[in-house]
C-alpha cells in the first residue's frame, strides 16, 4: 500500500497543543499511523459527512481521506464533548 501524507489544519495543530502532554504523545502516534493505514480499525465514518474520528481515552481525531491524492488531512482534535459541535 502506498504511504500516505498527512497535513494538520493550524486550528487542529493549535487544539492538539492544548491537549495533556501524556495525550500528546498517542494522539501524535495515532496520526503518524495514519500514514500506512487512513482507515485503521479503530476508525469510524462520520454519518453525513465525508470524514472519519479516532478515539483516544476523550479525546477525539476528525480527519478527511482523499484516496486520490494519497493525503490524510486532520481537521479537528478535541475533547468528545467539544469536538463535534
């Protein structure tokens, strides 16, 4: 399979700072795995939209797949109940 590239939006980059440190460091290890596999079995769609979320404890990973392009683009990275809204 093709490695894929993963861009963070600034809004996302600016989340994931305000994050506990030791949430930190799984949050980052889930996206860099998101290179090999965009749609891990832990992931799940997103009903109504084209995006998919990952868990971490409470803390929740939005992101977008765009197969053609071989890009993962992170949207948003937050607490489950800030981050759908």
């Amino acid at each position: 399979m093709a490695g894929y590239r993963v861009t963070i939006k600034k809004s996302a980059v600016k989340e994931l700072e305000a994050v506990p440190k030791n949430r930190m460091r799984r949050i980052v290890n889930l996206i860099q795995g998101l290179c090999d596999d965009p749609r891990p079995a832990s992931s799940q769609k997103l009903s109504g939209q084209a995006k998919y979320r990952i868990r971490q404890g409470p803390y929740r990973i939005v992101y977008s797949v765009d197969d053609k392009n071989a890009l993962v683009d992170i949207v948003k990275i937050g607490h489950r109940r800030e981050v759908y809204r």
